[in-house]
C-alpha cells in the first residue's frame, strides 16, 4: 500500500519567536518513505534539525514576525495490515524490563499515576495480567471519554479527563498510558498520520492523531483507546512519555496556529 501524507500549517507571530517543531517521520519509518519528508516554509527561513532523546526528529527555527507557512508532502509504503493484536503477550515484569523502558512506568506532566494509582489497582487489579490487562484499560477508558474536538484542552490531564469524561485523541492517551503505568506495564505516548483507510469515510477534517504503545512481551505493542479497533496505516511522527514530549510545535513566544490542514490518503 502506498500513502500520500502531509501538511499546510500556519502560525502568525507579533514579534520573532524561537520554535521547536516535530513534524518529520519517526527514523523508525524512513525506510519506508518513497519520497523525501522534506520540510519547508515559504518565508526561506533557516531551520536547523536534531534527534530528542527519545529518538525524534526536530527542527529548530525562528519564527519571523508575520505568517509563516510550514509544508511537507511525501509518499510512504505501508504494509495495508491493521494494528497487531496477540492476545497471548504477557506482562514483562519490572525487574524484567530493560533499563529504557524503566521511564515509561513513571507518572510525567500529564500522565498523573501518583492520583491514579490506587484506583487502578481497585479497577484493574483482578484482570489477567498482560494484553487482556491493557485491552481492558482501553475498554474502559474508551468508554468513559466522550470524544469531541470542541472538548479540546491544551492542558488537560489523563486524572482531569477521566473525571470530566471528555476529550480528544491526546486524552484517550493520556488516561490510558497512566493507568498502565500504574498498573507496572510501560506505556509510552505516540503521536502521527492515521487516515480513514479501510474505514467508512468520516465527516470531518482530517487532524493528527494520538496513540499509545504498551510493553508486553519484550516488545512494544500498538493500542488506540480513541477508536479501540485495529487500524491500517499509521505512519508514526513521535513518541515520549507524553504530549510534552510528541508536541508538534513548542514556542518560546507568542505564535498563534492560523492555518492547519493534514491529508493522509491512500493512492
């Protein structure tokens, strides 16, 4: 299968703003890109890539005053399978786990396992550990978040979700990367491209989109509390430990989001 994927996103500055952007493809997808994820602007400003410490592709710039306009239109090979599941992937206990995935167990700014802890184990505690443990925190965290992109909140947390039970795809994410967590089994935030494919169209404009990676079996593993079904052609931008970490612009000054479009569609 191939994908077309990419972006028009504009920000409008009073002043010049330094930036850090997270918009390329994850290096874990580069070699399935069939043409460059080259990122541009149209006002030919100087950017400047990096690799984060979890592994994800940055780009230092300074944003002008005035509207600028961030693009990237590429070609990505996918293998038109949905997201794995198997059912039989037990938990790896925490003496088991290696020394990187230890950090993906602690609560982070908006993943609060200090408040949740104690009601997931309450929750949790009596399901079978490994996927039916994690399915059934999607389950349950699929059913208790409403959906909504007026329910947006930049600053929301996965506790403040779950009692307000609304949200957007960060949310689902969030609430259920923290009740893994709480639970012993790693979970790290995952941001990127997922289109309507192999899906009835969808009667809205097309966005990013969040998930969750859980580790079972000495390996990582897709889950989606958003939508809580397998999925077909996720291309991967970021992971961290949560929206922090994956965010696609983070600005030391005032830029304000004027323009956002995202096309993910099968060619």
């Amino acid at each position: 299968m191939r994908i077309r994927a990419g972006f028009d996103i504009t920000y409008e500055c009073p002043a010049p703003a330094s930036a850090v952007l997270t918009l390329n493809v994850h290096p874990s997808r580069r070699d399935d890109l069939l043409t460059p994820d080259t990122l541009s602007n149209n006002r030919g400003v100087a950017m400047e890539q990096y690799r984060d410490s979890f592994g994800n592709i940055c780009t230092r710039v300074l944003l002008p005053a005035g509207s600028t306009t961030f693009s990237s239109n590429f070609l990505i090979k996918d293998t038109g399978l949905p997201d794995r599941v198997l059912p039989d992937a037990k938990l790896t206990t925490v003496e088991e786990l290696p020394d990187d995935v230890m950090l993906y167990l602690l609560g982070s700014r908006y993943c609060e396992t200090d408040r949740m802890s104690e009601f997931a184990w309450s929750m949790f505690g009596s399901t079978t550990p490994g996927w039916a443990r994690v399915q059934r925190i999607v389950d349950y965290t699929h059913e208790r978040i409403k959906f909504g992109y007026p329910h947006a909140r930049a600053t929301r947390t996965a506790w403040e979700a779950h009692e307000e039970g609304l949200g957007v795809c960060r949310d689902f994410a969030h609430l259920a990367v923290t009740l893994c967590r709480c639970m012993s089994v790693p979970a790290r935030y995952c941001t990127g491209y997922l289109g309507d494919i192999g899906i009835p169209p969808v009667d809205a404009p097309m966005d990013f989109s969040a998930w969750f990676e859980a580790y079972l079996d000495g390996e990582w593993h897709t889950f989606d509390a958003r939508h809580n079904t397998p999925r077909i052609g996720r291309i991967l931008i970021a992971r961290g430990r949560d929206a922090t970490d994956t965010a696609i612009a983070t600005t030391y000054g005032t830029a304000n989001l004027t323009g956002f479009k995202v096309v993910t569609d099968e060619v």
